[in-house]
C-alpha cells in the first residue's frame, strides 16, 4: 500500500519540480511517505502533503487529511499546491 502513495507522491513531486521556486522532497515519516514542499526563500515554512485511499479512489491530501485532488491528476493537484503557496 506504501509503495502505491510512494509512486503517486513521486509523480507530482516531479510534475512540482519543474518550478524552480520549489524544494520538493520525498520524505517518510512513521513508515508513512509524504511529500514536503517549501519556497526557495521560506525555506522555514514547509507545507506537506500525502495520499490516501478514500471514495473508491485515491487522492493527494493536504497535511491535515482534507482531500485536494485525485491522485491520478498530480498536474492539477500541483496546480492548486502552487496557488496556494502563492506561485
């Protein structure tokens, strides 16, 4: 089950790196793989975000565990991660 959020987190932390103004790490955490996203110059302000299995599918989660997009969409669940760190 790991290894399914691993490639999923893998896929939008490439489609995240094509940003310069982003440090994408691929992080784990409890055994739990995460995704740890920061600006280059708030680099004390990281943001973090998983994968869970909910609704018959899985989907990119912010920190907290609310839902932000369908795993299967990493370049529009970057989009939204981008708007919200203000890129």
């Amino acid at each position: 089950m790991h290894s399914e959020r691993r490639g999923y987190l893998k896929d939008l932390a490439v489609t995240l790196a094509r940003s310069q103004a982003l440090v994408v790490i691929l992080v784990t955490e409890d055994s739990w793989p995460w995704l740890r996203v920061q600006r280059r110059e708030h680099s004390d302000r990281p943001a973090h975000f998983g994968v869970t299995y909910a609704q018959g599918a899985w989907w990119f989660t912010w920190s907290d565990g609310a839902l932000l997009e369908l795993a299967e969409r990493p370049n529009e669940a970057a989009d939204v991660i981008r708007w919200a760190m203000g890129l």
